[in-house]
C-alpha cells in the first residue's frame, strides 16, 4: 500500500504543487509586510514623544503617561493639566506657595537620541529671589532629568536605604546625576549653577528673566552634549523626567504652560 502522501500526491498532484506554490507565495507576502511594518516603526522612533502634543490633549486631566507628584506636603496644592491658551493644547502648570511636579519614567540612551526639543511659556517671574540659595530655589518652570545610579559606586547601607525607601520616594533608582533646564527669574541664560540642596548637581539656565514673558519659546538642546561637558563623563541611561513650576520655598505663584517635549536622533550622527 501507497503511504497517505504518496496517495495524496498521486491523485492530486497539481493540487500538492499548486498548494507549495501558494504557502510560498503566502509567505513572501508575509515578509514583505513585516519587512514594511519595521521599517516604519524604525522611521517612527526617529521620535521619541514624551506625550505632550496635541494629539494627546484631554482636557483637564493630567497628561497620559506622566503622574502628579502629591506625597509631599508641599505638593498637595500643585496643579498640572491639559488647557488650550490661545485656543491651542498646552499643559498648564500652576502654583501657589507649592511645588508642582509632574513625573515620568523612561528609559533612554542618550547616545540614541542626544536632541531634546520643547516649547514652553512663563507669565510670571519671582520676584526677589537669589536662585543660588535654599530659600530662593524657586522657577516658574523647569525640567529635571535623572540618569540611572552607579550602583558599584555606592556604599551597601546606601543602597539598603534606597531598597528601604529611599528609591520609593523620589519614584527611581536614587542617587545619579540629574541636570536642570530653567527658565530664571533673575539669572542670565547660559549661567551654570549648583543646585543649592545637592551641590555636586548642576543646573542650566536656558531663558532668564522677563522679557518673553506671556510668549511660546522653543528650544532644541543636545542633552547627550550638556551632559558631558557639566559632568567630564559618558551620561547613563536617562530613567526619569520632571517638569517642575515651584514656589513652595518662596510662598510666591507661578503659571507657566509645556508643550511638545520630544528626543531626537542626531540626523549627522553626532554628539
């Protein structure tokens, strides 16, 4: 007796041929369609959308993907939301002798996506306030980027009290460098300061004063290039962002609003 495939291929012969040619057909379909699919998600995350264009404007809420910072006292009269100023999305931020904080985690090398891009616009500054010192480290808007901790660099009681609560608290791998980009009251832009409570931080004051007041300022920093030359050092992965509008120091008020905060790849392909 025939084996069943052999039967098969006997009586159906152009059936079996026919068959081989379709699944192979099938097949180059199904490559070609995948091939297509990453090349467009390869042109997508030329992009890193950190969720603060238009497209994702839903009024009044925090934005998706970012949470409110309210653990602290000092930040339980924060405010952060989706408005529309002029008629376009903006998130606004607002304090009044407190400290909004909006957070988000991420996961970024810099080395992938050096360019940071954003929009922003203040209608206040503080009045009488020495941004060097505790007691005036106060800015209408900032940003805050965290970079991941060398843990082989840290002592085993520091990383028993990040495992404790140390970690928890400030909501990422405590203890690595951070930068800040601030709007200043009173300093000048492109003054380098230490961040008054940690002074082995640095902060960058990429628009000081009041004369844009009331207006959209855009900015495009290499943040890979910030970096190494605040630091003399290769920057870690990128794991957290804040934006922050504070006055808890100074029990002042502050608006100011955010938009389209983006990572870019360095179309020369450097750093």
């Amino acid at each position: 007796m025939l084996p069943v495939n052999a039967i098969f291929s006997k009586r159906h012969g152009n059936v079996f041929a026919d068959t081989s040619l379709a699944v192979a057909i099938r097949a180059f379909g199904l490559f070609t369609l995948a091939l297509f699919n990453l090349t467009g998600v390869a042109q997508a995350q030329d992009v890193l959308d950190m969720g603060l264009s238009k497209d994702s404007f839903a009024a009044g809420e925090v934005p998706r993907g970012w949470s409110l910072r309210k653990w602290s006292p000092s930040a339980w009269g924060g405010d952060a939301r989706w408005v529309r100023v002029d008629g376009e999305a903006a998130v606004r931020l607002h304090s009044d002798g407190a400290l909004t904080f909006l957070e988000k985690n991420v996961g970024i090398d810099l080395r992938d996506y050096p360019l940071l891009r954003w929009q922003w616009r203040v209608e206040n500054i503080l009045e009488g306030v020495d941004e060097r010192t505790v007691a005036g480290d106060d800015h209408p808007i900032r940003l805050f980027f965290v970079f991941a901790p060398d843990e082989e660099k840290q002592s085993w009681w520091f990383r028993l009290k990040r495992f404790l609560y140390l970690d928890l608290r400030h909501g990422h791998p405590f203890g690595g460098r951070f930068i800040e980009y601030l709007w200043s009251s009173h300093l000048e832009a492109g003054t380098v300061i230490d961040d008054p409570g940690k002074p082995w931080q640095k902060l960058m004051v990429v628009e000081g004063g009041a004369q844009r007041l009331g207006q959209w300022v855009s900015y495009e920093r290499n943040l890979y290039a910030d970096f190494k030359a605040l630091y003399q050092e290769e920057p870690r992965r990128l794991i957290f962002i804040g934006i922050l509008n504070d006055t808890d120091q100074t029990g002042q008020q502050a608006v100011s609003y955010i938009r389209d905060l983006e990572f870019h790849r360095d179309p020369h392909g450097e750093q």
